[in-house]
C-alpha cells in the first residue's frame, strides 16, 4: 500500500489530465508528465459493461502505484447511473485524493456524494473529512446553481465546467473566440471566487488544433481560471508556461510580501512599494504569485 | 583477462596480437598495414560482363569451399541476395565451410540458420544478428566464433585484412553491363550504397547482383566498374516494401515526445549548439521526434545546422530542402524520402562506412559530430550501452554505428523508456557491452535523466540551463521498484560469439545461453 498524504483542499492545480481509469499502461505512471492533477476517469471513457473492470483497475492502482506529489481525483459516474455509489466506496478504499461529481446540478448532489463519502470514510477506516470533492458542471442548470455547489461542502475544492454537454445543452459549438461558453465561464468563476474555491477549464479536444488550444488557454489565464483539464500530456507545458508568473511579478510579489512583514513589524498598515499604495489586501495575490512561481520552478525563496 | 569495462575476456581468445579492449582512442597514433586484395587484370576490351546466372559467377570467381563472401545490408528486411548467393554457392554448387561477412543480417536470412545448422555456414562476421540466425547462432551450432563489429569496425577490419573476403556481393538497384551500380533509378532502390564500397575496394573478386541493368555509364556510380568482375540480373533483388519504409513519421506517442524534447532541451543547453552544429539521429520514436523539437530551438536562437549524417529518412531531407540544415551526408537511406533525394537534392551527399565511422582511418565523419542521439535496449549504471543481445541473452541486435558515433561525438545523449514491458532499460549490468560507458554522456528517459560523472562540464550545462538530472543509480533503483531485480542469466562456458570494439580490441564474448529451466 502506498501511503498519500492526506490531500491539500488548496494547492496547485494547473492542469488535470483525464486519463481512461481502465488503462494500466496509462495510469502506471501519469506522474511522469509532470501535469499537477491526473483525472481518473470512471465515467464516459469507460464502457457501460466495463465499469467494474475499470474500478479493479483503478483501486489497484491507487494501491500499488507512487503517484508522488501528483495529485489523484477520479471522475466517478453520474448520480443518475447505477455506478456512483460503488465509484465512490472505490475511491476511499483506495486512498483517492478527490472525487469529481459528473453532472452535478445542486447542493443536493453534492450532499448526497458527501454523505456517501463519509459512509465509505467509515467503512475503510479513512481519516474522516479526508477525500476532497469538486464538482463538474454540464448544464445550464449547473451553471445557475454554481454558487451553492461550491459552497455546499467543506471538501469542495473547487468546480470546473465541461464543455461538451454544456454545448449540447446550449446547442452551441466551439467558437475560436469562445464566445459561445464566456457567459458560463464568467458566472461560474464568479461563484468558486464569491465561495472561495477554484476554479477550472474544460478540456480542449481538437489535438492538432495547436494554435486554437493556445489561445484558449490564454483566454483561461486572462479570465482568471486556476487551470484546465486536458486530454494529451503534450498540452500540459504550454498550459505551465502560460500559467507561470513573469520574471516582473515575480519582483514585485517579492518586494510585497517582504515589504509588508516588515511593516506590519514596526506597526504600519499602509504603505508604498515602487509608488504604489500597498495593504493588506495586496498580500494573498501576492503570495499566490510567489507559490506559483515556486512550483513553475522560477523562484526558491522562502518567503512563503 | 578483464578489459577497461570490466568484462571477463578469456585467455584462448588473445592470441595474434589480439588485445582486449583498453579504452577508447587506445590505438590513436599506432602504424596500420593494409590489406591490398588480389585482383583479376581486365586488359582486353570487353562488351559486357553480364553472365547468366549466380552460379556461372560463383564460378567464374574461382568460388570454393572454405571461401568468405561479403554482403551489404542495404535491401534491410527486404533482402533476397544473401539467401540467393548462398543457394546457389551451397546447394548448386555443392561448397561448404562457407563463412558470410555482411554488413548486416536480419530476419530476412532465417534461411542462413538452415546452413549454419547443417555446417555448410562455418562463419558470421556482421554487425547485426537478429532472427532465427541470431538464436542458432547463441546455442553454439556455428562451427566457428561470430565476429560482431561496429559499422566503422568493419571497414578498419577488412582493410587491415583481419577479414579477408574473397568474393564480395553487391546489391545494386541499377548497374551497366559491366558493373557501375547506384542505389536509385531502378524498382527496389535503396539510396545510398555506402556499406558496399569498402567491400568493393578490398575483395578479391566482386559480384554484382541486379533487377534493373541501365544504359552504360551508370553514373555517377556507388560502386565502380573498375573494381568488378561480373554482373548478374535476376528477377528481383528484394521487396522494395521491406527496403524503404513509405516515410518515416514523427512519433504521436507522448512519452516519445516527452523524451524527445528532454534531449532538445539537453542539446540546447551546451556550448555545442550554435550556428553550423553537426548532428545524428537514429530513427526510433524518441530519437526521431528530436529533430522536431530541436528545430523550435534552432529557429528561437536563429542558428542552422551544419551538417548531418547517419542513416537518413525524410524529416532530415524535409529540414535541408528548407535551408535548417547545410549538408546531408549518408551512408543508409531508410525511408523513400531519403531515398529519393540522395544525390538529387543539392547538398545531400553519399559516403562510405569507411569515411562515416572508421577508427582507423584519417578523417572519419563522426569524428566531426558535435552531438549524436541513440537508443539502447540496456544501459548500466557505468553507462555501458547494449544493443545487441535480448534480456534473454540471445543474439538479436546490432551495434551498427552507435560505437563509432558514441566515441566520435562531443555529446552522445541515449535516450530510451526506463523499462520496456517487464525489462528494466537502466540496470545494474548489461548482458552485452557494445559500447562502452566513457563514450556515453547523457541518459533521457521518461522517468529522468542522467549525467555521466565524466562529463562535469555537461552537468554544469543542464543545472545552468535548470534542466533537472539525477545519478543514474537512482533510476535503475526506480526501474528495478517497479518491475523487480532480474535474476542473473545462465550461459554455458562456450564464447559463440567475439564482440569486438570499433579499433578491434576485444570488448565483450557472447556465450553460449543454457537452456532456462524452471525450478518445480
């Protein structure tokens, strides 16, 4: 048994690489690619008929293999199909890190999986509290419902929409400029911000679609997203690269942070760094920033 | 005797002045005495040295039992002369204790292991063995030691007259009536004929087999007519499917193109990479895929690549017809691009095994290369390379060129996945060193990558260039972690094979393998 240390509800998550949970030549090692989430998939990538297979697989995996400080969530079935509730008594036998709620359109669901959760914690003797959730929002409904579904559970870690059944539901297709889903997009970072959770991107599809995938990713950045889920490790440096903080603000979260503990040392609340006026609302960005910097391999300091 | 790399190389073995293998550039300096062949005068005119049959050629050679025959391997898998030459030597004209030096062998001679078994083959003297004749070949059914050598071992071989050959055997897509072969313009064209020529230059008689005889002067010629005895047209040289694959295509593979842009990124971060850097690729997924990634370097610092060499397939020409690199120079064309454009496209040239990768010569290509990229089935943790015996210890590789190219090259990066199925790639020891560790810079491989302790100039590279690298002991612990620790092979006594490195000296023997026996 490998031993995963009991999961961060808040760390990096700039890319979550789905993976088929019924694959061993894909799932034995994932880590090596370097993306920070693999995404198990027990859901569509698996076959109506193959769903045990898939979770013997799956928890075997979760058994044997070092994942290091990859994290691990499996996608489980929807809460409309006969799967979820063994889906979920798999994970936390196995040692999962998160499990993604497919379809989720309410509160309720995510109760619902919690609670189930909390019955398997029981069950496997797993410290209890310890398998975080997210949500996947697929409809209109979900999107409307985002606020309450981040803010349902003390294990969500955050909501990421899916475009392909959002799509079908908005009988759209994917536009270059991705004006079709930015009403979605938006609303639904709006709710993980107002809920503090985080917030990702849907999967891009179109592999030799390279220019398409940058500037979406671009897009994902600018909007304020934590991350992407993607389909092929080769999208993953691209998505590090845009999602890297700039040598400037590296400097400028540096020159924050260390200017701001030695104030609030000698007492001062509010004061300037480069003639910008700087408090206590600067220092969470900040930090991020430096963090970020850190795991993109840009910045060893110990400041944070 | 253990030689520089540690292998255990038996006494009976050294005798002729034979040495065992001392480290690389031992022979640097030393005085070597060349073989000349003895050759037939062709004073009086003649229209045409076309004769009938393999057989009316053989004989015309003076073929007689006992004799060595040369072949090239350029038709690859698709060969039909070697299995040819050697019916009509063995089976038409009754000749036994026949020994075979070709540049390679491979499946394509699974007929050979009927004539080794049945003692009409006593010798083999190739750079690969693979297929049914390199498991013949393991259990001790060649009446003789093989000779496994390196493709620049083998031209510095034959003109030292360490393998004299008697009759060599060229493969040749188009020839003239009296013996001026190229390797394009006929229906199973193979690009160029490098391997040949140093066979043509040294053997006493020489054979040219065709499909496709062409208007005199077939120029310009591979190999020339001053240097031939007969010429035979038959059928069909080979299946040109099996020659020249349709285009070799970049790996999709993402752990491929994982390793692929690793070994960009290693290439990139040395003093070696600037404007008019030479370069080898091998065209396995990894090897091949970093081509791509290192033209996104050369186009970010706006540099070309000089010059390159190797076997060639099309993603090289693509990046010479756009200008990325100045020359081609090649001894194999492995895909019809290649093919196809050797001595056509300007600046992609045609050369000898001699001038590719000979130790002994004085001016060898790969003496020139700034970097090469190589595969491996095993590597050590002294970085010895294996190439050429499976992890069941069987014949079934080919040094090739990676000896001569590892020694030559400023910066030789191996890259290969950590394990392949239940094999660990990185290990403890490799069955067979071909090319031994102190010509070995760089390891890439999916799980990390590795810097040899003699190159601490290379290390200061990659941290400068913040490319992280590990020791190599800790990968072959994580390949061992995942797959096991492998219980040491079983081999008889018997060396059924002599691996010799690329300046002669002795580097490794192959045994002969016991037959594994599971315990009840």
């Amino acid at each position: 048994m490998i031993p995963r240390p009991r999961p961060e509800r808040f760390r990096l998550r700039r890319t979550m690489m789905f993976m088929n949970a019924q694959k061993p030549g894909l799932i034995k090692d994932a880590y090596i690619y370097g993306c920070d989430s693999i995404m198990l998939d027990l859901e569509d990538a698996v076959a109506e008929n193959q769903k045990d297979a898939a979770r013997f697989s799956l928890y075997h995996a979760l058994k044997t293999i070092d994942y290091g400080d990859t994290e691990v969530i499996v996608r489980i079935n929807g809460l409309d199909t006969p799967h979820w509730q063994e889906d979920i008594r798999v994970c936390v036998a196995g040692g999962a890190d998160g499990i993604r709620i497919a379809k989720c359109e309410s509160a309720q669901d995510v109760l619902t999986v919690e609670k189930h959760v909390e019955m398997a914690e029981e069950e496997f003797g797993v410290e209890k509290g310890r398998t975080l959730l997210m949500a996947a929002l697929e409809s209109p409904k979900g999107i409307l419902n985002a606020y309450e579904i981040c803010a349902a559970s003390e294990r969500m870690l955050g909501v990421a929409i899916s475009g392909g059944d959002f799509r079908k539901c908005m009988q759209t297709k994917p536009t270059r400029d991705g004006i079709d889903m930015v009403t979605a997009r938006g609303m639904m970072l709006i709710a993980a911000r107002a809920a503090g959770v985080q917030c990702f991107d849907t999967v891009f599809t179109n592999l030799d679609d390279q220019e398409g995938f940058e500037a979406e990713v671009l897009q994902n950045k600018a909007m304020g997203f934590d991350g992407k889920s993607l389909i092929n490790p080769k999208q993953i440096r691209y998505v590090h690269q845009v999602f890297a903080p700039t040598e400037k603000e590296i400097i400028q979260a540096e020159k924050i942070v260390r200017a701001y503990r030695e104030q609030s040392a000698a007492g001062v609340g509010v004061f300037t760094v480069d003639g910008k006026m700087i408090d206590i609302a600067f220092i969470p960005g900040a930090e991020r920033t430096l963090k970020l910097a850190r795991a993109c391999g840009l910045w060893e300091g110990d400041l944070v | 005797m253990k030689n520089a790399v540690g292998r255990d190389i038996p006494d009976f073995l050294l005798e002729n002045g034979k040495e065992v293998y001392q480290g690389k550039n031992y022979m640097d300096g030393k005085y070597l005495q060349k073989a000349a062949p003895k050759t037939r005068r062709y004073e009086k005119p003649q229209e045409s040295k076309i004769v009938e049959s393999l057989a009316e050629a053989l004989k015309q050679c003076g073929a007689k039992s006992g004799m060595t025959f040369s072949f090239h391997h350029h038709l690859r898998d698709g060969d039909f002369v070697v299995n040819m030459v050697m019916k009509a030597a063995i089976e038409e004209l009754g000749l036994e204790d026949l020994t075979i030096a070709a540049s390679s062998l491979g499946a394509a001679h699974d007929p050979i292991a009927d004539y080794i078994e049945q003692g009409k083959v006593i010798g083999i003297q190739t750079s690969g063995i693979r297929g049914r004749m390199g498991e013949v070949v393991s259990k001790g059914k060649l009446r003789t030691r093989a000779i496994i050598r390196s493709h620049g071992g083998r031209p510095r071989a034959i003109e030292a007259g360490e393998v004299h050959i008697d009759i060599a055997f060229i493969a040749a897509p188009t020839s003239d009536c009296v013996g001026n072969c190229r390797g394009i313009g006929g229906k199973s064209n193979c690009g160029s004929m490098g391997y040949a020529m140093t066979d043509a230059k040294y053997a006493d008689h020489v054979v040219v087999v065709t499909d496709c005889l062409v208007d005199f002067p077939n120029m310009p010629a591979s190999v020339e007519a001053i240097d031939v005895d007969a010429v035979v047209v038959v059928d069909s040289i080979g299946n040109p499917k099996k020659i020249a694959s349709a285009a070799a295509r970049i790996s999709q593979n993402p752990r491929d193109l994982m390793m692929a842009e690793d070994v960009a990124r290693v290439i990139a971060s040395t003093p070696y990479f600037k404007d008019g850097f030479s370069f080898q690729t091998g065209v396995g997924g990894p090897s091949l895929a970093a081509n791509l990634f290192l033209e996104k370097y050369m186009d970010e610092r706006n540099i070309k690549m000089g010059w390159a060499i190797g076997g060639i397939c099309g993603p090289m020409v693509e990046m010479l017809k756009k200008g990325k690199v100045g020359k081609v120079i090649d001894v194999q064309d492995f895909d019809l691009d290649a093919v196809n454009s050797i001595n056509q496209t300007p600046n992609h040239f045609e050369m000898s095994a001699s001038q590719y990768a000979n130790p002994a010569n004085k001016g060898a290509f790969v003496n020139k290369l700034d970097f090469v990229v190589l595969a491996a089935l095993e590597i050590d943790t002294g970085f010895n390379v294996n190439v050429l015996t499976g992890s069941d210890g069987i014949l079934r590789g080919a040094p090739g060129g990676h000896p001569d190219t590892a020694a030559g090259s400023k910066c030789c990066i191996i890259v290969t996945p950590l394990i392949r199925g239940r094999m660990a790639t990185v290990c403890e020891h490799v069955v067979t060193v071909t090319t031994p560790g102190d010509c070995v810079d760089v390891l890439v491989t999916d799980y990390g990558i590795a810097v040899n302790p003699l190159r601490p100039d290379l290390i200061e590279c990659l941290d400068n260039a913040g490319i992280k690298h590990v020791p190599i002991e800790e990968l072959k612990e994580k390949a061992y972690s995942m797959v096991g620790r492998p219980d040491d092979l079983q081999w008889e006594d018997e060396v059924v094979a002599v691996l010799e490195a690329r300046d002669g000296t002795i580097l490794d023997v192959i045994r002969k393998i016991k037959p594994y026996t599971l315990e009840d």
